[in-house]
C-alpha cells in the first residue's frame, strides 16, 4: 500500500513536471530528452525526497524510553559544551512507572533579565504508554526548521535504544558502546 502511495506521488511529480515544461514554448521535445532543461535529471532526487525515512520504533517502557531521551537531551543539547546551554533551559515531567510513566519534556528559550526563568517553548517531546512499550512524540514549535529536524532524529535515535551525540560533537559524559568496548579491552589485566 505505501509503495503505490509513493508511485503515485512520484507519477504525480513526473507529470506535473513533465507539464510544466510542456506548456513553456521555450522547451523542445528534444531538450526534455536530452536533460538540458534539468527537469528529468530532477525527477529521481524529488521522489527519493517523498520516500518516507524508517524511524525505529522505541524500545522499552515509557521510563526506560524517557531515561534515554532526557540523558540525551541533558548531555548532547543542554550539557556543558551543549550548543542550546546558554539559550535554552530544559525542563521534564515524568510520571512513577506505578502511574503509567508518562512523561514531557520541553525545551524554553531563556528570559533574557531572568536566565533560569522558562520563556517561550520550542521543543517538545511527549512520551505515553503504548501497552508494554512507549509511543513518542517530538515537536518542533519555534525553533529554526534545520536545528528541529536534528533534534528530532536525536530524540527518535535515543528512543529506539541508540546513544550518542550526531547533531554536536559533544561526548563528555556519554560514551559510545564502541569506547567502553575498546577501553576494557586496553585494560590490563590483574
């Protein structure tokens, strides 16, 4: 079923296309054959674009789910060397597992005359039960649509049991499974 979504939507695009160069009476039949207008060689990347990414679902229960998240999010965006350290505050809400384990994190812009004050929210993250698992959600509310995308790939990585900071090179405080691996086995043995 999603593949005839995506060839329709690429067929779509083609036509479309196709069309628009059609109509233009600058265009020759021998110019769409050939690539010099660039509308055919174009075709491929858009519909590579509407393909849809796999996400990996999340693994664990929705506190296992929102311990990785907000570990992420406190060492890779809002740590030490954080790019949003100085800008932004982060704040959570996280239910007992015994209550259902829901949980909220939100990203705030800083109150400039007021630095630990919460202003605007501009990224939010809700996590809820899914039977034994956790369904999450980022949203992206204000901040620029680059930085939020990032952001979210970040928040769908941690969620589906990954580590690791991608968007930052910022690794204090987390160290990749690849490290541990290789620092026990520099270790010497007693």
């Amino acid at each position: 079923m999603l593949r005839v979504a995506v060839l329709n939507r690429f067929l779509g695009i083609a036509g479309l296309t196709l069309l628009a160069c059609g109509c233009s009476p600058n265009v020759k039949l021998e110019d769409l054959q050939s690539g010099a207008t660039g509308a055919i060689a174009a075709i491929p990347a858009v519909a590579q674009a509407l393909v849809p990414k796999a996400i990996k679902p999340p693994v664990g229960s929705t506190t296992e789910v929102y311990t990785r998240i907000a570990r992420g999010a406190l060492t890779c965006w809002m740590g030490g060397l954080g790019g949003m350290r100085e800008t932004h505050l982060f704040q959570a809400d996280a239910k007992p597992r015994s209550e259902g384990g829901a949980a909220q994190i939100d990203i705030h812009e800083r109150v400039a005359d007021k630095p630990n004050v919460p202003g605007r929210r501009v990224f939010a993250v809700s996590i809820t039960p899914l039977g034994e698992g956790a369904s999450v959600v980022s949203d992206n509310l204000g901040l620029p649509a680059i930085k939020g995308d990032a952001m979210r790939a970040d928040v769908d990585r941690w969620a589906a049991a990954e580590e690791g900071c991608l968007a930052e090179p910022i690794t204090e405080g987390w160290t990749p499974p690849e490290a541990e691996t290789s620092m026990n086995a520099a270790k010497p043995k007693s």
